[in-house]
C-alpha cells in the first residue's frame, strides 16, 4: 500500500514559479509510474505530466516547456517545477502512482495563478 501528499501550492501571480511535492509512503518499490493531474473547477481531470520508472518523461502540450517533473530514485518523492505560469495553470494538483498494488492519488494541493 502507498500513500501519496502533495504540498507546495499556492497563489501566484501570471509568470511566477511554484514547485509542488509530492511524498510517497509505504510500499513505493512497487511503483511504475508516478504522474501529476490537475482539475479546474467544472472540468475534468487532466494529465499534467508523468515520469516512468526509466524515467522517461511525458507532459501535456499545454505545459511542455514550463513544467518539469522529477523523481527520486526509490520513488520517494516527485516534484513538479512550473514555470511561467498562467491564469488557466489554476486548479488542484494531485499526485497519482500506478504500481503492481493498483493506483493511489493524493488529496490535492490548490494552485492559484493571478493575472
């Protein structure tokens, strides 16, 4: 069983930067695949960025070049570095795992951008 907690959110105004965290706890060696997701009030949950055990990177063209996503080696924590951040980046930020014990998501974090 892993657990996911993400910090790092908050309110920024349109170019500034955030970096978000994510902790995992438990059985995180069963990891595959770690990702950050994003949903704005009245739309559905998105794909922001994910990272493979290899780590091979994959980011929504809406992000690609302002958002960085990384890990540690044992899955212990990813973070999600956004630069440039724009009014439309605003929405809860969740954590997922995808691991030979199924998925987990974390409770969210708010990202607030201000124009």
């Amino acid at each position: 069983q892993v657990q996911l907690v993400e910090s790092g959110g908050g309110l920024v105004q349109a170019g500034g930067s955030l970096t978000l965290l994510c902790v995992a706890a438990g059985n995180t060696l069963s990891i595959n695949v770690m990702g950050w997701y994003r949903q704005a009030p009245g739309k559905q949950r998105e794909l922001v960025a994910g990272i493979t055990t290899d780590g091979t990177t994959d980011y929504d063209p809406s992000v690609k070049g302002r958002f960085t996503i990384s890990r540690d080696t044992a899955w212990k924590a990813m973070y999600l570095q956004m630069n440039s951040l724009k009014p439309e980046d605003t929405a809860a930020y969740y954590c997922h795992a995808t691991g030979r014990g199924g998925s987990v998501w974390g409770q969210g974090t708010q990202v607030t951008v201000s124009s």
